[in-house]
C-alpha cells in the first residue's frame, strides 16, 4: 500500500510517495513535473524531527490574537467587540493548530551523497507517524530481501506440489 505526504510552500509543492520498492519524489511545478525515485535498497538511514514553527506562531499572535485583544478592549460598540473576540478565537485556533501539529523535518541519507535529501512542512501527526512506519517498514523488507540475494541463501518459497490424481471413489 502507497502512502502519500504532501507539502505545499511559497515557491514550490513536494509529494512523497512510498511505493513497493522505492520512495518517490513528485516536485510539481507550473510548467513541469519532476520525478526523483529513492531506492530503498540505497537509502542509509531517515531522519525525522519535529519542532515549533516558531515564525508561524508569531505571526499568528501579532496578526490575530494581540489585534483581537486591542478591539475588544479599546472599543464600547457591540459589532467592534465582536470582531475582535472572532480575530481572537481564529489566531487562537491557529496557534493550537501549530502547536500540535509541529513542523516536522524529514532527512534521507542515501549511500554515496554527501548531503541528505531534505523535505520540511506542516502535517497531521497521525499522517506522518503512518508514513514513517510504511516507509521504514518497506526499507527493512527491501534491505533484508538485498541482504539475503547477496548472500546466496535465497530459495524459492516452497509450494507443495499439486495433487492431480482423482480422489478414490467410495465403496457402495
């Protein structure tokens, strides 16, 4: 099963795209799509790391929350108020948002490259901890089936052999 993880930023929009035997790397652009595949029998190991968008949750409090505050304290009139306690509650939802989401920061190191593949953004924490497994899971299949071909010690899975005699008829 595929599991996908998307990013969006400014300038550009990045998939991920665990596949059977490889992660994929979507880079779609206005005019072009680019495709980068990661062999997992290449990859030397992930990293993954969360932590507080600190910029986001600025912005979200300068922009939302402390406008919101000031209508709502320097301002008698009912509709003035009002907007300030929906400013309020909007950065406050965002700023939870950012808090518990996180800004998580995946790094794959592959054999031979001096820097690591890097992808940064906002996701659910359930889609990442679903994508880290899917993802490890199939790097841990693919290495030990290279392993194993390398070694030698690769069988074919034994399939007992098919039967085709007629089964006996009964006595009457």
């Amino acid at each position: 099963m595929s599991e996908i993880l998307k990013t969006t930023s400014v300038f550009d929009r990045l998939s991920f795209v665990v596949m059977d035997d490889s992660l994929v790397r979507l880079e779609h652009g206005s005019t072009q799509d680019r495709v980068r595949k990661f062999r997992f029998i290449e990859i030397e190991g992930i990293l993954f790391s969360r932590a507080a968008p600190v910029g986001r949750l600025i912005l979200c409090t300068v922009f939302f929350i402390l406008p919101g505050i000031a209508m709502m304290l320097l301002n008698s009139e009912l509709a003035l108020v009002m907007v300030g306690l929906g400013l309020m509650v909007v950065g406050l939802c965002l700023l939870v948002w950012y808090s518990v989401a996180g800004r998580t920061t995946i790094q794959i190191y592959r054999a031979n490259r001096p820097t690591p593949e890097k992808v940064s953004g906002i996701f659910r924490p359930r889609k990442v901890r679903r994508f880290r497994e899917n993802l490890i899971a199939g790097i841990q299949r693919a290495q030990s089936a290279a392993a194993l071909r390398d070694a030698g010690t690769v069988q074919a899975p034994e399939v007992p052999a098919l039967d085709l005699t007629p089964p006996p008829i009964p006595p009457v």
